[in-house]
C-alpha cells in the first residue's frame, strides 16, 4: 500500500504553526444545518470552513455510485425500498423528506463540484458501506473516480477510502490500489490488530477512546505516528476529548460549532465547561460499553478473535 503523499490536504495540519488544531471533517455534510448526503449539505459545510466531507456510498441497481448512509430510502426520501433495489434513473428523482427538499446525489457530482476554482483544498472521506458485493462496489467506485478528472492534485491525494474491516481492506487494495485507506471501527482491540498494516490511517467511534483499550490504541497509534480520527463528535464534551486526545481529524455533523470551540479553546472557561462530564453522558458510555462487550463475544463465538479474523483476511493477500 502506498504511504499517504505529504503534499495531501489532510497533511497539511502536520507542519502548521503554532500547534495545529484537528481537521474539521463535515459528516455527511453539514448534516446539523442541512439534509444529509445532500450537495447543498457538502456546500454548506466548506462554506463553514469544513476542511473535508465525509460521506457514504451505495451502489444502484444499475451500478451507480450514489452518496446514501442507508441501504433503504425510508429514513430520508420516504421510500420503503433499498437503494439497490433502484435504478439511477428513478432515484434521481427523489427529494429528501427534509427541508429544503434536495436530490441524491452521485459521488460524480460531488467530485465534479470539488473541482470547481476555490475548492482544491478539500478532501473526501468516502465511507463505503459493506451492504453492498466488494468487488462490485470497488469497480464501479474507481470507474467514478476515473470519470472525473481532477483538475488539481490526482485524487489519490483528496480522496481516503473508509474501509469497515480487513476484508474490504484487502478489496480496497486490488481496485484503488494508490488510495489511501482507514478503517473505520468501534473496537479499539480490533483496530489494534491492524496497527502493523502498512501506512492505514484509523477512524474510531469516539467514545471508545475512554476505555483502557482506547487508551492504549490511542498511544500505539501515536507511537507508529499513523492518521487518527474521531467520530462523530457532535457535543462539546467529544470535541473537547478529541482536542485533548491530539487526533488529526474531528467527524462532526456541526463543523461550524467545533470549529467555534477551536478558535476559543484556550479560554479557560471554554475548556472547563467543554470539559465536563454529564450524568447522561456517563449512563450512555456505559450503556454503548455494554452493547460493544455483547457484540465482540458475539463476533468471538461466531467468527474467531479479532487477531483470527484479521489473519484470516490479510492472509488472502498475503500480508
């Protein structure tokens, strides 16, 4: 796998003056101001200061990579059908149930706006969904990169793949092979098993980072010096957890607000406020603790440690 070019935007932050702030990634847009996956949430998110967009991927029926969090359009279109289920023809015209009422969009349309004057500084953060077949998603997400020529950096230089696990890892090598990748994970261990993959950048669940095993893939990943993300930090108390913890990217629905709190964070009161820790908050990382502890015995039982299934993945590329 190739490292991640110096000359990146998400990069840039590395040799800034004075001590640099995270980057400001939009998720879904600016999902706190606007319909989610929508282009006038990606717009509304540089015109904030965002420094990146987040956002998902779905193939259509037809083979069209289209920018969706869900598999189904019932959430945001009102529609009780899957995307893959619909060609691009139908789905394009869909409005979403929120207002203002907006269009789904393809990754081309997104790219082709990320090439207009003023905008070369942004970068993407493509999270590809795994309800979709691997190699069919892979094929058609380079085809669509391809389609749309940058007209500044390649865009193996604005574009990391967010990958769900190993497996999608080793997909993502074979079809994007000069892209950077992060794995996108809840489990500090599994993350862990990973640290030894060449150049991957990490994107964990925020509140993972105050467990033991967040802590210390927090110092692993510092000491290997490679890329790491929080999400999705929509309060000031996660925001404020990732300032302290020196991350490279905040995911946020709200840029705007999390970069208000930069530009105030050496103010005392902002940090202590931001600092604080409420009774919900402690019963919610509880509760999410829980939940995570089910879910890893479940995996255990049913698929093999999180080193056993790493193995298993890498060894199909040899690695």
């Amino acid at each position: 796998m190739n490292s991640l070019p110096p000359a990146a935007p998400w990069a840039r932050r590395k040799d800034a003056k004075p001590k640099p702030r995270p980057q400001a990634i939009s998720h879904r847009g600016y999902k706190a101001a606007f319909p989610e996956n929508t282009m006038v949430a990606f717009r509304g998110a540089v015109e904030v200061g965002a420094d990146a967009i987040e956002t998902d991927l779905h193939l259509s029926r037809d083979g069209v990579v289209v920018l969706s969090h869900d598999a189904t359009l019932k959430r945001c279109f009102g529609v009780p059908r899957k995307v893959a289920e619909c060609d691009w023809n139908y789905l394009s015209t869909l409005r979403t149930l929120r207002e203002p009422k907006e269009p789904i969009p393809r990754l081309v349309d997104l790219l082709e706006y990320l090439n207009e004057p003023g905008q070369e500084h942004i970068w993407l953060f493509l999270d590809i969904k795994t309800d979709d077949d691997p190699t069919q998603m892979l094929t058609c997400l380079a085809a669509a990169i391809a389609s749309v020529k940058s007209t500044t950096q390649p865009w193996e230089q604005r574009i990391i793949l967010g990958s769900w696990d190993a497996n999608w890892l080793a997909t993502c090598l074979r079809s994007l092979p000069g892209f950077p990748v992060a794995l996108t994970a809840y489990s500090p261990e599994y993350a862990t098993e990973l640290l030894s993959f060449p150049n991957l950048a990490f994107n964990l669940f925020n509140i993972t980072f105050s467990t033991p095993s967040g802590s210390r893939f927090l110092r692993a990943v510092r000491q290997r010096r490679s890329l790491v993300f929080s999400w999705t930090d929509n309060e000031d108390e996660y925001m404020a957890r990732s300032l302290r913890n020196e991350v490279d990217g905040v995911i946020t629905d709200d840029p705007k607000r999390f970069l208000e709190l930069c530009a105030r964070w050496e103010e005392e009161e902002v940090r202590e406020r931001a600092g604080k820790t409420t009774a919900r908050t402690v019963v919610f990382w509880v509760v999410i603790n829980i939940m995570a502890w089910v879910a890893e015995i479940v995996l255990r039982l049913r698929q093999g440690s999180p080193r056993a299934r790493v193995e298993k993945a890498l060894g199909r590329i040899g690695m």
